[in-house]
C-alpha cells in the first residue's frame, strides 16, 4: 500500500496556513493560489475514482473557505491514492508530482503574503 503521509502532511501544513493568513495576504494571491491548487487535486482525485468521466470544476467559496477547499480536496486525493492499487494516475509518481505541486503552491503563495 502507498504510503501517502508526505502528501497528507504537505496539504495540512499548506491548509493550515491558509486559514491562519489575513485578508490581506488571502486577497493578494495566496487564496487564488490555494484554490487553483484544490481544483487541481479535486481533478486529480475525481479521474483516479471515476476513470473516463470528466471532473467537476471545484467552486469557488471564498478567501475565507479556501484552506478548508484545499484540506478537503488534498484529503480526497490522498484517499484516493492510497486504495487505488494499480488505477491510471496513482502510484509513486502521481505521489510525488502532488506532493511537489503542494509545496510549489504554499511557497508562491507565502511569497504574496509579503
């Protein structure tokens, strides 16, 4: 079975983060940060579930909803790699691209809360 604890971690870190930030930081770019990134694990997840069915576009809730959306949606994927076994885009490498995706995300959106 997958270990997916990185991802786990990276996405609560980056979560957490999220909701902690002022208005301010969340209207300069780290909430549309956030929330492009939930879109893309939310696709990622929903095409490991439902092969061959297009994804459904996440909402947009709001600067104050984004790091609950993303804690949602990166809880998703982590579900969904950990009991796909074999599926067309889980495994180690669709680990790590999500992983890296995380970490790319939280670092540009710390760099528009300055």
């Amino acid at each position: 079975m997958l270990d997916v604890t990185p991802l786990l971690t990276a996405v609560d870190r980056f979560a957490d983060r999220l909701r902690a930030m002022p208005q301010s930081a969340l209207v300069r770019g780290a909430a549309a940060e956030g929330l492009g990134l939930a879109r893309e694990l939310a696709g990622r997840a929903q095409r490991i579930e439902f092969p061959g069915r297009a994804p459904a576009e996440l909402p947009d809730a709001g600067i104050f909803a984004v790091g609950d959306q993303l804690a949602v949606a990166g809880h998703d994927l982590v579900e969904a790699l950990r009991t796909a076994g074999g599926a067309p885009g889980a495994g180690p490498k669709a680990l790590a691209e999500a992983v890296a995706l995380v970490e790319a995300a939280e670092s540009r959106a710390l760099t528009a809360r300055r």
